[in-house]
C-alpha cells in the first residue's frame, strides 16, 4: 500500500473513550509526507498504573491539552480520502469511533486496515508472535520508544509499505466495454417464435 494515513492510539484508562495520545504518519505516494503528535485530554479524566506503566504519561501530561474534537479538527483535514492503517486496527479503531460518540461527532466510516493481522497471514509462523516490535523488526525497522504512539504509528507505516497490498479499484464496466459479439447482435434482430401458452 502505497497511500494511507497510520494511526496509533494511547488511552488513560480502560475506557475507549479516554485517549490520552495520538500519533498519525501520513503516507503518500509510498513516502512519508508528514507525522502528527498530540496529546489529548481524556475523558474520563483519570490513569491507571497499568496504562502509565505501559506509556508512561500521566494526568499531569494531559491536563493542559485540548480535547479530542480540537485535536481531531486538525488532523482530519490531513486524512482525508486515505485509508487508515493500525496494529491491532480494532482497538484503534474502536477508540476513535468511541470518541466520536462520546463527542457526538459524525463519524465518516473510515475504512481500515490491520498490520496485525495481515502480518498472520504473510508471515504466520515464521514469526514467534505478532506484536508490532516483533513483526517490525521482521520487516527491516527498529522501533525505539514502544508505546509511544507517534513511534507507533511510524512503525506501523513502515510494515504497511511492505506487507499490505495496494486495494484494488472498483472498475465501474460502461456499455462499450462489454463485448458484442456479431451474432449476438443478429439474433436481437431475429423475430423469435412466441411460445403459445396452453
């Protein structure tokens, strides 16, 4: 895949609706174009030990920070129109369609896809699991700062590049591309015989 926006939530607690952090690498063209980090405010406003310990922030990171529809509003411009890529896309997702519940924000169905999983199937085995660090370094990147979900998101970018196939198009058929054959043609022009009914 060759153009997506990846993605990478952090939340405070258990609640999917208390992102904490996101971190967003846009990918256009195969390169990366641009990377966004923010903090955000959860909601509910509280941490647990088991999320600090796993990212390390903490109330005081995120009490200044702007809510997630501020946050949003600036980075949904930049997405717009690319698929979005996570590891384990349905957490990720989950959290942002949480989010916009909770805001009451109109969710626009972005669609996604999952490194995680893809990673399964291409490597399946051949691999001890499948976390992002392990499937990573599968494919020829080093993620430093785990858990920080701007260094996430980049590493998941870089797997999507490789293991991800391009989506393939819908081709709309127009009636000149269907093919006529000759005869076909003829035998519309052939009165057919009318089955007389009993």
């Amino acid at each position: 895949m060759i153009n997506f926006a990846a993605i990478d939530f952090e939340t405070a607690n258990g609640k999917r609706t208390s992102v904490c952090s996101v971190g967003v690498v846009i990918v256009r063209e195969g390169k990366i174009t641009n990377k966004i980090y923010r903090l955000i405010r959860p909601r509910p406003n509280y941490y647990t030990q088991w999320t600090t310990a796993v990212h390390g922030l903490t109330y005081d990171d995120t009490m200044e920070a702007d809510e997630f529809p501020e946050v949003w509003a600036e980075i949904k411009p930049l997405i717009g129109g690319l698929p979005l890529v996570a590891h384990n896309s349905p957490f990720d997702e989950g959290c942002l369609r949480a989010v916009h519940e909770l805001y009451d924000m109109t969710y626009p169905d972005y669609k996604f896809y999952c490194t995680c999983r893809t990673s399964r199937k291409v490597f399946g085995k051949d691999l001890p699991n499948h976390q992002l660090h392990t499937v990573a370094e599968r494919c020829g990147y080093h993620l430093e700062n785990h858990h920080h979900a701007l260094a996430d998101a980049e590493a998941c970018a870089q797997i999507a590049l490789l293991i991800i196939p391009e989506p393939k198009k819908a081709r709309k058929t127009k009636k000149a591309d269907k093919d006529i054959h000759v005869g076909d043609l003829f035998a519309s022009l052939i009165p057919q015989p009318v089955k007389k009914s009993k």
